[in-house]
C-alpha cells in the first residue's frame, strides 16, 4: 500500500487535532463544593475573619485544584495579613492554570507594589493593558496603585524600593 503526500498530510493534521479528554471536560465544570467554600471564603475575608478565610479557601483547592478564583483569593487574604511573598506564589499557582487571568496578575502586582517591586507591577501593569485595551478593574486598581508608590508600611520601615 503507497501512502500519497495527500493522505499523509490529512492523518498529520488529523492527529495535531486537539480533541477534548474527559479530564478537561471535567476541569472545564466548576465543583459545587469549591465554589460554595471560595463564596464562604470571600465572605469571612470581607468579615475581617482572615484566618478562617485562608481554612475554606484551601478546602476549596482541596476539592477543585484547578479553581483559579481560590488562588486569587487566598492571594488577597495573604496581601491582607501582609504576607506578600506568599500572594505572589498564590497568584503564580493561578496563572499557571491560566496565563491571562486579569485577577491573578492584577493582585499579584499589588503585592510586588507592597514588597517594591515597581518594575515586576509594571510589566503586570502592561500584560493587563494588553488584555484589556479599553480598561478593566484590575488594571485600573493596578494602576492607582502604581502612581501612590510602595506601601506606607515599607517607608515608615525605612525600606527602600527593590528594583525589580
């Protein structure tokens, strides 16, 4: 049997086809439980309760490692306990899921703000801008927060401004 260049074409682009596995599909459903728990999670975060808040984030990753939001939010409890290390790592976890989550890069940029790590928000700053050309909430917060400059908590500390 000759195989024509015709047909080999066909079967190398028929194999190159990306065709939805049963895992992605499920990845692509929100679990009931996770979303419950990350509602519950920004309900305590907004109650001042931030260690609970950060208890049902993570039962929300346990349940759904693939839930995003969660991420971003346990990003913003960490940012809340000025813990900005640690929201930075969060919001990596989430733009590994998703490379263009607006939340995710946005927050992040808030924290390497709050460590002075101007340079690194701006670079977030601008793969928000291209994202979202005519604005979007976490640009416009990103971008307050760069023109207000590092933290009040890094100047009274005497801290200088890291450069990237």
């Amino acid at each position: 049997m000759r195989i024509t260049p015709l047909a080999l074409a066909l079967g190398l682009a028929a194999s190159t086809v990306s065709v939805p596995t049963l895992a992605s599909e499920q990845a692509m459903k929100s679990d009931p439980r996770s979303a419950a728990l990350l509602e519950k999670g920004k309900a305590l975060r907004a109650a001042g309760k931030l260690v609970e808040a950060d208890d049902a984030l993570e039962a929300a990753l346990v349940a759904d490692p693939a839930n995003r939001a969660a991420f971003v939010e346990m990003a913003r409890v960490a940012i809340d306990q000025k813990l900005y290390g640690q929201a930075i790592a969060m919001t990596r976890k989430a733009l590994v899921l998703e490379p263009t989550d607006r939340d995710a890069l946005g927050v992040q940029g808030e924290a390497m703000i709050e460590l002075g790590a101007m340079d690194r928000a701006k670079a977030n700053r601008d793969k928000l801008a291209k994202l979202c050309p005519t604005g979007c909430d976490p640009l416009g917060r990103l971008d307050g927060k760069l023109r207000s400059g590092p933290s009040m908590a890094a100047a009274q500390t005497g801290e200088k401004p890291k450069a990237n």
